[in-house]
C-alpha cells in the first residue's frame, strides 16, 4: 500500500488500476476493505473526509485499488477540498493504466447534483466509470430495484458510464461477488 498527497507520490503505472470515487462519507473505504475482507486496509470512517489522499492497494501483484478522497463534504475548508478535489481529477483524468473508476452512490439517495458534475467530467474526459450503489442494507429489494431503474435512466445519455450498476452492501456482503468479477476480468486483458 502507497498512499500520494501529490502527482509526484504516485505510485509507477506499471499494472491495471481501478479508482473508487464519490461522495464523501458514501462507503468507499468500506468497500475497498469488504472488497478485500481486510477490517480496517482502507481507514472507514463515521466522520466525513476521513481519506485525505489517494491510497493504492496492491491486490496480488495483479492489480491495485485506488481509494480517492470524497466530494461535496461540506464542512471541510473550502481550500483544502479544492486541494484534494484537484489532485483526484489530475489523476482521474491522467492516468494512463485507470480501467474504470467505480462511482459510489448511496442506494437511499440516489445521484446528487455533485455526482452529476463529476460524471461530466468523466464524460468529457472519457475515462470509463460504472455506478456502484452502495449501503443496500438500508433499503428492501424493491427500493433498490427501484433506484437502480432510475438511475440507469439517469446514465442512458452518458458516453463514458457503464451500462450495469451493482448494489452492494459492505456491512451485510451483498454485492461483492458481482463487483470483484468485474474487477478481475480487467486483469486478464
Ligand atoms: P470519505 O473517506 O470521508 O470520503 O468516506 P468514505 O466514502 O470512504 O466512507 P467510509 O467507508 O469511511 O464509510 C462512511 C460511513 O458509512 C461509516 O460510518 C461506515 O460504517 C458506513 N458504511 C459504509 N458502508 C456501509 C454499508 O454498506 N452499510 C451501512 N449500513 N453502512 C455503511
Ligand atoms: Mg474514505
């Protein structure tokens, strides 16, 4: 595991890498850790802004996982979420090993506004990303089926996003199965 504050701590672009990204407080580090079934790999956190630079996590020599810091955290000073904010786009947007990023969404909420202005920078960078819904725990299978509908509704004009979206649950392990398959085929390539 590396952890960068800057482009120039990055690790070498020398296997395949998958980034998980969204809001602040939405479950990335918590899957990265069920993804792994490690506890506490990615530091998880109750308090929004917990990860505060990228972390990369070497998976059997074959491919890394990036934990990027969160979005749309309110209560961060303004500049310093610039600062992450800034760094996360650098690399999202050049970084030539980058398969896919997984764009976490809470299942309860749906995408908001600022997971709209980050799909368009997606979009208009053409860097592939697909809609991970992420605390299904917290809704019956009806309401996940019905925001999944919704938002593959939401994806349909967008160039860039994945067409199949994935409900996990990092508490209850749903989901997981699904995603790693994903996460392997780009190993093979
Ligand atoms: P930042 O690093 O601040 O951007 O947050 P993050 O996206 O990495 O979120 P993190 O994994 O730290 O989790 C935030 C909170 O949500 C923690 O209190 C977790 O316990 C909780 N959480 C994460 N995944 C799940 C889930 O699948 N189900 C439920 N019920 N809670 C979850
Ligand atoms: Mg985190």
């Amino acid at each position: 595991m590396k952890g960068a504050v800057d482009l120039q701590g990055l690790p070498p672009a020398d296997m395949p890498e998958v980034a998980f990204w969204g809001r602040s407080n939405v479950g990335k580090s918590s899957l990265i850790n069920a993804l792994t079934n490690r506890r506490q790999l990615a530091r998880a956190s109750g308090e929004p802004g917990r990860t505060r630079e990228l972390n990369f996590f070497n998976l059997g020599g074959e491919i890394r996982l990036v934990d990027l810091p969160g979005y749309g955290f309110a209560k961060a000073p303004k500049k310093t979420a610039q600062v992450w904010t800034r760094l996360t786009e650098a690399f999202l947007k050049g970084r030539p090993n980058l398969k896919r990023v997984y764009l976490l969404v809470d299942a309860r909420h749906g995408l908001k506004q600022t997971d709209t202005v980050m799909m368009d920078g997606l979009d208009e960078a053409a860097v592939s990303y697909q809609i991970v819904l992420t605390k299904a725990d917290k809704l019956k299978t009806a309401e996940q089926d019905r925001i999944t509908a919704t938002t593959l509704g939401q994806l349909a004009k967008r160039p860039a996003a994945y067409p199949e979206i994935i409900a996990t649950s990092s508490t209850k392990k749903t989901g997981l199965d699904d995603l790693r398959d994903a996460i392997a085929a780009f190993t093979t390539e």
